[in-house]
C-alpha cells in the first residue's frame, strides 16, 4: 500500500509524533486518557503509516489526538502502552527539540551500607533550582543505565511510584520498558492539568550480588542519561542530574570463626529466631529486611545466647547481622509462618 500523505497516518506508539516510539510517548498518552474518536478499520499495532482522518482535538499542536490511540479502539486509555512497549525504538521520518530547563532530578540512596545479597533503594527527586518548586509539570520522562558489578540478576528489581509528589494514584499513567542493564520509564498525570511543586517522584530498588567477596565493598548508582519534564504542551525540558552512589558491603572476614561459631534455628523461622555465639563477643545484633530496613536491633550486655520475636513481621528473606569487636558477620534466614 502506498502512503502519499503521512501527516493522516498513525505510527502505533508515536504518541507525540516526534519520530520515535519511546517513554515520552507515554507522557503524551497521559495527557489524552479517556479521549474518544473515529476507530480505524483493520487496525493493528505493527509499525508502518495506518490511514485514519484527524479527530479534530489536538494533543498539542500540529499533534490530533487520533495519535494516542495507538491500537486504533477508538478510546484512549492504558491498554495503548502496549503499542510503544511493542514498537520501542522504532523511526520514522518526523523529529522534535528538547528545551534546557532549570530543574534538578536528584538520585539520593535510601539505606546505606548496603550488605551483600539486600536491595540498594534510591530515592529519585525532582526539583526546582536552588530548591524551589517545579512549575507546569504533567510528566516525567527518564532513560537510565547501570554496571552489573555488584549486582546480580537483572540489576533492577522494581520501580514504585507510590509516593509520587505530582502524580498520585488515581491520577497517575506509568511506564516502564527494560532493556539490557537500562530501563527507559515515564509517568505522568491523566488530569491533563499541571501542578506545580516538587519532591519524591519513584523509588528504585536493585539487586545487589549475595556473592561479594567478604572484606570487599563495592560503590554503585544507577546512571541517569535523560531526564526530561513536560507540561501539557509537551515541550520536553532536560533537568540536571544529581546522584549519590551507595556502598554495597561483603561480609567482613575475621578468620575461621566468622561463622562457624554462630548457631541459628529453626530454619526456616516461624515465630522466634534462637541465636547462639562463641568466639568474639558480640557487640550488636540486627534482623534486617531485603528493603535494607533494620526491623530489630539488639546492643548487646555481655550476653551469648538472643531470641529474637518475628511473629508480626512479613514472610520474606531477612539477614542477620551479628557485629563484634573483630568485624560484621552476616548469614541470611528465611521466615515463614
């Protein structure tokens, strides 16, 4: 089929119609959520020019909103992230400008030291320069990438948008595509009204190697590429980017008694964990969550033997942290009511 007039066409995940289906188009999907207008006939998500005429409302302009409804329903609504996930990357012959702005995306870590085989959480921040408030915000767009050194599996184990400052939940569109050690995310309003302020935007949490070397420490940040805000207009403004790296910690060795010389039962735990030391008196012992939270934390009094109470916490993998005078000892249990 030949296509004389492109402008009338719908590349599925183009939402913004830039040239490239990627995680600002997700940004102008949640501007037009809950639109309707003309379905197109035989409609498919695969990339290539699909022929429908312009609804008539516009994403912004010189954009009609025909263009979010990337699996051509009719209705724009969350089922057309499918379409950009499927067709990430894909160009065609359009292109668009990034303003500078003034912002500051700030990458700040959650809990640290972080020990081997726990989860490294990053606070991501947005803001304004010298501290104040971000204006006219609908969305924000980031690409990032990482090192595996220090991490295992994919690297990135989640993103939570729970506490977003500017899209809160019921008003909130986001998205999420992985490539190898990246991730390109996006989340944005459906109000398709701006707000203005700043704070906490997501949380990311990775997974750090259970197989660093005892003695050895590891410093590691996820590295932010691209951060871009939008208002509804959709003008793409970059931000500033500011990061922190967290130090990832292996047990530290203190020769053959490390572990050897410490007892913990039941395996798996149900309600109490027993622990039982010889050698190094210990100094401090900790029950720490895979989030990195400290959950119980216990300054010892001379004392070799410790029962720990977990009837209220969560099933899950936890470590045991027992700190002596000749170093950390770290051995991991699981609980399970």
């Amino acid at each position: 089929m030949l296509i004389s007039n492109r402008i009338d066409c719908v590349f599925p995940g183009d939402v913004n119609y830039d040239g490239v289906a990627n995680q600002v188009d997700a940004l102008a999907l949640g501007v037009g959520i809950g639109t309707s207008g003309t379905s197109r006939i035989n409609a498919s998500t695969q990339w290539y020019g699909q022929y429908l005429t312009n609804w008539g409302i516009n994403i912004v302009s010189g954009v009609d909103m025909k263009q979010a409804d990337t699996d051509g329903d009719g209705v724009v609504d969350i089922n057309d992230t499918l379409a950009i996930h499927n067709n990430f990357g894909s160009n065609h012959t359009r292109s668009g400008s990034v303003t500078t702005g003034n912002e500051v995306l700030e990458i700040v870590p959650l809990n640290a030291p972080v020990q081997a085989g726990g989860l490294a959480r990053f606070g991501v921040y947005y803001r304004g320069a010298n501290g104040s408030d971000v204006d006219s915000l609908h969305g924000l767009a980031i690409k990032m990438q990482w090192s595996m050194v220090g991490l295992s599996g994919t690297g990135l184990h989640a993103v939570e948008y729970n506490n977003n400052w500017f899209a809160p939940t019921g008003n909130q569109l986001n998205f999420t595509h992985l490539g190898v050690n990246s991730a390109d995310i996006a989340v944005s309003r459906t109000s398709g009204i701006d707000t203005s302020g700043q704070g906490l935007v997501m949380v990311l949490s990775f997974q750090t190697d259970a197989n660093i070397q005892p003695g050895q420490t590891v410093s590691f940040a996820p590295d932010i590429v691209i951060a871009e805000g939008v208002g509804v207009d959709l003008q793409p403004r970059s931000a500033q980017i500011v990061s922190s790296p967290v130090t990832i910690m292996g047990p530290v060795g203190i020769g053959p008694i490390v572990l050897s010389h410490i007892s913990i039962w039941p395996v798996p735990a149900i309600n109490e964990i027993h622990i039982s030391t010889e050698g190094s008196m210990p100094e401090r012992i900790q029950l720490i969550n895979m989030m990195g939270q400290t959950v119980i934390d216990i300054a010892n009094e001379s004392r070799r033997e410790f029962l720990l109470e977990v009837a209220d916490l969560p099933n899950g993998s936890y470590c045991i942290q027992v700190q002596t005078e000749s170093g950390l000892m770290v051995k991991k249990i699981i609980i399970n009511h």
